[in-house]
C-alpha cells in the first residue's frame, strides 16, 4: 500500500496549540471533492502523551472506515481506510483561532481535494 504525505508547510504568526483531548468524542468531516461526501468520525481511544487518536467512520450507506490521525499544536493529520480495502483518504489541516479545522486530502487514487470541520473541538483550551 502506497503511503501519501500531506503534511503542508503552513507557518502562521498566530500559534494554537491543542490536546488532543479538545477533539469532540464524535463529529462531522466535509470532503469537497466532484462528488462532496459527509463522514461521520467517532473517536474511541485518546493517547494524551503522543496526541494520536483513533475510531471510525461512516459515510455513504455501507462505508465504514477506521481513523487514526495525530492532533499537535494547531496540526491535524487524520487517515480514514475502508473497512471494505476499497478506500484509503490521507488528510492533513489545520485549525484555525476561531476552531475550525481545515485542509487537503488525498486518496490513493490521486484525487486531491479540500476538507472542513467546524463541530471537531470541545472545551478547547489554548496555551
């Protein structure tokens, strides 16, 4: 399986750094791509030290995704692979001062596409 990196070179002169445990326990991810798609991601397990998550996500009726992606400062990457073997989106973002969460994925196909969340964060707590 081919691996995609995304990680943008994005600096910006704020900086907000997040836990990870600001994720919402479920939310909603907004893919534009020719055919715009809703997944719903829930978050099941949390690792405090390193930032990383995990969980799954439904899409279209009968998708059903694993999630893993790692949440650093103001960085998300988040990788959804279909259960089914027939899908992988690698995305990479970032949230921005008013916590929206925002930036480009790939499949392993090579589409390239935007992604927007805008109910990912609880209790955000910036340092």
């Amino acid at each position: 399986m081919k691996k995609i990196d995304l990680r943008p070179q994005v600096k910006s002169a704020l900086f907000l750094a997040f836990t990870v445990t600001a994720l919402a326990g479920s939310f909603t991810i907004e893919f534009f791509t020719a055919n715009p798609r809703l997944m719903d991601l829930t978050i099941e397990t949390v690792d405090r030290s390193t930032g990383n998550f995990s969980g799954e996500a439904t899409g279209n009726p009968g998708e059903l995704f694993e999630v893993a992606g790692t949440l650093k400062g103001d960085k998300v990457e988040i990788e959804l692979t279909s259960l089914k073997g027939e899908e992988r989106i690698v995305a990479s973002g970032k949230i921005d001062k008013d916590g929206v969460i925002s930036g480009r994925a790939a499949t392993e196909a090579g589409e390239l596409f935007e992604w927007e969340t805008t109910d990912a964060l609880v209790n955000a707590k910036t340092s």
